[in-house]
C-alpha cells in the first residue's frame, strides 16, 4: 500500500470519527504536521544535499578527466585511420597503421564501456546514499513527533501534505493551532550546529 493510500484512509477514518459522535471528537486531540516542510526546513536535510552536491561534483570530475582520456584515444584513432587510408604512403605502411588502428580500435571500444560502467557505477553510488540519508531522517523526524506527541497527550497526528492518488490534497484545511510543524521543527533545529562558528578557520590568518 502506497504513502498516498494509506494517508487518505487515515484521514477517511478520522473525518469519519468526527461525524459519528460530536461529543467523542470533542474529547479527541487530533494534530496535523507538514511532513515535506518538516523534512525541506530541517538542517540536517540541507546538509546531507550539501554532502550528496560534493559527491556529486567529485564523480564529475573524475569523468571529466575519463572523458578526456577517451578523446584523446579517439583523436589518436582517427590519425591512425587516416594514414592507413592515404595513398600516398607505402602499402606496407599502409597495411601497418592499419593494424595499428584496429589495435586502437578495440582499444576505444574498452574505454567506451569503462565510461559507461563508471557512470552507471556512480549514478547508483548517489542513489544508494541519497535513500540511506533520507531514510535516516525521516525516521529522526518521525521519532520527533512521536514523542512530542506522546508529551502532548496528542491521539493522532496527521501529515496535511499527503495527497490523494488523484493529486489532491488530503486535508483541505487545518486550523492554525492544530498545526504541530514549527513546535517539531524546533524540536529538530535545537541541536542545529553554530554556521557561524563551523566555518570560520581553524587556527589565525
């Protein structure tokens, strides 16, 4: 069952909770998170995208030298080609570089696939680590609401950015003071690290 699913046949439940008795949802202390705002806005997100951007500019620019490698193989092909193909050398020449190209050849076709298993190789690397990253803290941030909602006395919290599978947001609307996002975004930022003092150098200039 997707995320989309399940949001909807939660908040179903609860829509369906407050019209079966207006007494019993009086006594209910329903609360509702911004779960994408959450994520967006906490720092350690920004920091894993800053982490995730550096690996990524990295893997850029070890290929731009592989990149450059296989040009200049190739360019050494073409040489190699064409004067097996110029008729005002020798034929034994000729017959040379041809064997020489074909060397060249094969050898351009190895670096060709190189390139493309480095490629493939690091695009996966990046995934890999972006789904680890996120994973990790998606569940930092919903043990965050978990226990501020459990301090709270809260009976269920609800994700307003949850949408339908027709695209539609699931909670249309939300009154302000049931809203729990900035009290669980400055429960995550507490221990947001001083910039400031993080990037300032180690020792005198």
């Amino acid at each position: 069952m997707n995320r989309s699913v399940m949001v909807w046949m939660v908040a179903a439940g609860l829509i369906a909770g407050f019209g079966a008795s207006r007494a019993g949802a009086a006594d209910q202390r329903i609360v509702f998170v911004n779960l994408d705002r959450a994520f967006n806005e906490f720092y350690k997100t920004k920091r894993a995208d800053a982490q995730l951007k550096q690996q990524a500019d990295e893997f850029n620019d070890e290929r731009k030298k592989m990149v450059t490698e296989f040009e200049t193989l190739q360019e050494s092909f073409n040489t190699v080609r064409d004067e097996a193909q110029n008729t005002a050398l020798s034929e034994e020449v000729r017959s040379q570089k041809r064997s020489e190209a074909e060397e060249k050849l094969v050898e351009l076709r190895e670096f060709d696939s190189k390139l493309r298993r480095f490629d493939e190789s690091r695009r996966k690397q990046l995934d890999d680590q972006s789904r680890r990253m996120r994973k990790r803290i998606v569940e930092e941030i919903r043990e965050a609401i978990q226990t501020y909602a459990r301090g709270q006395s809260y009976e269920a919290v609800v994700d307003s950015s949850g949408q339908s599978m027709n695209g539609v947001e699931v909670v249309v609307f939300t009154d302000v003071k049931t809203d729990i996002t900035d009290d669980v975004l400055d429960i995550l930022n507490k221990g947001k690290p001083d910039t400031a003092a993080s990037e300032s150098p180690a020792g005198p200039q």
